[in-house]
C-alpha cells in the first residue's frame, strides 16, 4: 500500500540528511523520547520558472501519486511563487514547490539562469525520479557568489539543484513537545541554530500554524572550478491549529514562509 508515495519520500529522506547531519541528529533525538515515530509535515522544493523544470513540471510526480493543488503565495520582495499540494490521505506529508521569477532580475542574471536551465535534459525533468536528481547543470564557485548577490535563494538552487530543502517535524504528533517554544528550547540546549528571521516562533494560533526552524548546515560542495563550504539544508518544526469545522488546517502562511526561506541563507553576524 502507497509504496510509490513511501518510496518517493525516502529517497527524497535520504538524499537530504546526506547532506543535513543536524536534522539526522534532530530527528535521532527525538525518535530516543517518543513511542512513536516522527511524523513529517512536509517537505519543500525548489526551481526556477524556466521550462523545462518550472514548478508545474516538478509537481508532476506528486500529481502522479493523487496530490492536488491547495493554496498560492506571493513573495513580492524574494520575487518567487509557491504552491502548496495536499494529498487525500492526510498522513501524506504536504509538499511546497516554489520558483524563482527569473523575468523579474537584470538582463545578466536572467542569461546566467537561462544558461544554467539549457543544461538540463527535457527527458530527465519527466522521470519520477526528477524531485531527488539533484544539480542538473555545471556551475563554478563565481557564478554562485554571483547569483548569491542578487538572491540567496538562487545561488541555493543552482549549487543544489532538485531536493528537498527541508523536512518538517509535526509537533502536533510528538508526546514530549507540546509547543514550537519548547522545541526551540531543546535545539538551542542541544547547541543547534535556531533560524530567529522575523522571530523564532512564526506564525500564531490565529493563523493556525506555527513554525520554527534550524539554520541551514554548512558542507562543502564541489563546484566546476573548486569546491567550497556553502549552506544546505535545514529542519523545520510545525505546529498546526483546527479550523472552524475541527479539521486541522492544511496551507501555509506567506509571511511566515517568507522568513523560513532565509533559512538557506548564510548566516550573518
Ligand atoms: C520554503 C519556505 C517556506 C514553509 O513551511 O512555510 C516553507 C523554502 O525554503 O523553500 O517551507
Ligand atoms: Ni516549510
């Protein structure tokens, strides 16, 4: 039963903490307090709007497995687009897919993006396999410092290419931890960064979802021209609040979201 989905999401696990020991230890931590294990939230995604590898297509392989489409968000400032996919059985981690509107930066930037997404091969973004493929393209270490000026999270994306960004803890499913304060407590005693953009707790009761998260691990990655220690990938908590019909609520909240993106960003200070 749903092995696709099961398979889909662990290959998508374990290409993430491969390059993400804090949320292998995390989740260690708390798998050493509760009975049962931890349940994941959702993951997140990212591209550019480019064909082929625009948000659409990688949807696609979540589409396959029953996902459909929930709620959209605007970063005006960040200048991308996400969507959200739930799936019909509500222990589905969600997915949010997010793209980067590359019409929106200078004429340089837009053909160094252009450049990097004529690499990729249309037949790869197609396989169901595409969400976990990884960097598609070659890059050197200047472009990437380059790209990081105008947007952290298009240097991100084209040093790490197709992967989950994060995975997120459901609070809402732990015994030892009632509140997103009280995990943040527990990663700062374990000596983890706590991402504190906007706050460390986003979101509130009344938006129905509250969040925090780690900042970013740093690991080298190896570039065209040299290899260099860069920021990866980040754990995320979430607490979910009911509806008024009981049922918990099942989007995201933008401005909370668009702080979490930061989480990627080098840190600074
Ligand atoms: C996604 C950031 C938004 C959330 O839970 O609101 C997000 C990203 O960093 O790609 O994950
Ligand atoms: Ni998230």
């Amino acid at each position: 039963m749903h092995t696709e989905r099961h398979e889909l999401f662990s290959q998508l696990w374990e290409q993430y903490r491969s390059v993400t020991p804090s949320a292998e230890r995390v989740h260690q931590l708390l798998a050493e307090r509760e009975s049962r294990p931890i349940v994941n939230d959702h993951i997140a995604l990212r591209t550019f709007n480019l064909d082929p590898v625009g948000l659409d297509a990688l949807a696609e392989p979540f589409l396959a497995l029953g996902y459909q489409p929930g709620g959209e968000y605007h970063f005006e400032a960040k200048k991308l687009y996400a969507r959200h996919y739930e799936h019909p059985d509500q222990d589905a981690p969600k997915v949010f897919i997010s793209e980067l509107l590359v019409e929106k930066f200078p004429e340089p930037i837009q053909a160094t993006i252009r450049n990097l997404v004529s690499e990729v091969d249309p037949d790869r973004v197609r396989r169901s396999d595409f969400p976990y493929s990884g960097r598609p393209w070659q890059i050197s270490h200047e472009t990437y410092l380059m790209l990081a000026e105008v947007s952290e999270y298009a240097s991100w994306l084209a040093a790490w290419g197709y992967r989950a960004n994060h995975f997120t803890v459901s609070i809402n499913h732990l015994d030892s931890i009632q509140s997103v304060v009280e995990m943040n407590q527990l990663l700062k005693d374990q000596g983890f960064t706590v991402n504190d953009s906007g706050g460390e707790v986003k979101g509130s009761p009344e938006d129905l979802l509250e969040q925090s998260s780690t900042m970013a691990d740093r690991v080298p990655v190896a570039f065209s021209d040299r290899e260099a220690v860069i920021p990866s990938c980040f754990y995320e908590f979430a607490r979910r609040y009911p509806k008024a019909d009981g049922q918990l609520y099942t989007g995201f909240v933008a401005a909370s979201a668009d702080k979490i993106f930061e989480s990627t960003h080098e840190r600074r200070g």
